[in-house]
C-alpha cells in the first residue's frame, strides 16, 4: 500500500496536501482499509483468546505472513495486515497499536505487550508539504516489548532484548540487553538461557 508520496499513479496537482485535508493515500487504498477494519470489527474484535486461528486467517486473507501458531489479540489495531509478518509464537498483546505503513516483522518468540505502539510512519518536518515517511521495523526472535512502550520508524529490536514499560526505542536495541525510559537507555544485561527454546527443551 503506498502513500501518495510513493504512488506514481496519484494526481497531486489536483488534491490538497494531507496538512490541509487532503488523503495521503489514494481512493483505492482507502477503500481497501475500509474493508480491512470492517471485517475486523465484526468478525474478530470480540472474539475470545481461543479463536486465534480464525483471527490469522482472516489477517491471512488481507495479505499478512503470519505462523499458524502466531497469536494476535482480538483488541490489537492492525493498519493493514498485507506489512506484517509473524513468526511461530510471535505475540501481539490486546490494545497493541501496528501502525504499519511500512513492514513490520515479528520474529519467533517475540511478544509485544498490551498497549504498545509500534509506529513504522514519520513526517519529514523540513519539507512544507509534511510528507509521511515510513521505515520498517523489526523485532528479533526472543524479544520482549513491554505494556505501553513505543517503536518507531527504522527501529530493530535485537534479538533476546527487552524495552522496558512505557519506554521509547526510537534507535535500534542491541541483542539480550535490557533498556528502560525515554529515550530507551540500557540497564543490565539479559541471559541467553532466557531463550524460549530452553523452555522447549524441559
């Protein structure tokens, strides 16, 4: 799905900039986004933790690659299922914002708390147009986002480590380390044995 600043086809002499009420995408992608958040709404939003399959399915449908045994909560927003991708047990918590203009990419073991952002979309606050930018984010096998941090554009979770509650990665995360606050900062290092294939093995 790409916005009009990505989109040949999009007539920009005649439609006003988004700063001043115009789409940043075009009618055939907002359409497809209606659709999307529609069959969401009726379909999965209330939904018990059991139908996960049901939710991947439909999540399938629109185009996500998401692992069979992915789970996603049936309060998590997802902008549009055709950028994510998930990996066996990925986790993705109730009240989850995906705010994936661009590709988000949740490897295997990795769970994302309730109530995070994950945000992949910027503006690029020098040009007077305000255009969005996007940046793909990615989260590495093992790592944890906890309740109501943010993510932002660009940003990669290495592998194993963890962002504290409510704190803010706006740079990427080095693998098995523990950051808190905002900006994210380290704080202690955390065990390989941490892995879940440890507990895989018991």
């Amino acid at each position: 799905m790409l916005s009009r600043y990505d989109d040949p086809a999009f007539k920009h002499a005649a439609t006003p900039l988004p700063r001043f009420g115009g789409p940043t995408f075009a009618l055939r992608f907002r359409l497809k986004r209606l659709i999307w958040m529609t069959v969401w709404r009726l379909l999965a939003s209330w939904t018990p933790p059991p139908l996960r399959r049901w939710r991947n399915l439909l999540l399938r449908v629109f185009g996500a690659d998401i692992h069979s045994t992915a789970i996603v909560h049936a309060k998590a927003v997802i902008w549009w299922p055709g950028h994510l991708v998930m990996e066996r047990y990925a986790l993705i918590g109730p009240g989850v914002i995906c705010y994936n203009v661009d590709k988000i990419t949740i490897c295997e073991f990795a769970s994302v708390s309730q109530r995070s952002h994950l945000c992949t979309g910027s503006h690029d606050i020098q040009d007077s147009a305000f255009p969005l930018m996007t940046q793909p984010i990615t989260i590495e096998a093992n790592a944890w986002i906890a309740a109501e941090a943010f993510v932002g554009p660009g940003v990669v979770i290495g592998e194993g480590a963890v962002l504290g509650a409510r704190g803010v990665a706006a740079k990427s995360l080095a693998p098995w380390t523990i950051y808190v606050g905002n900006p994210a900062k380290p704080v202690g290092r955390r065990r390989l044995e941490a892995a879940a294939s440890y507990a895989l093995k018991r």
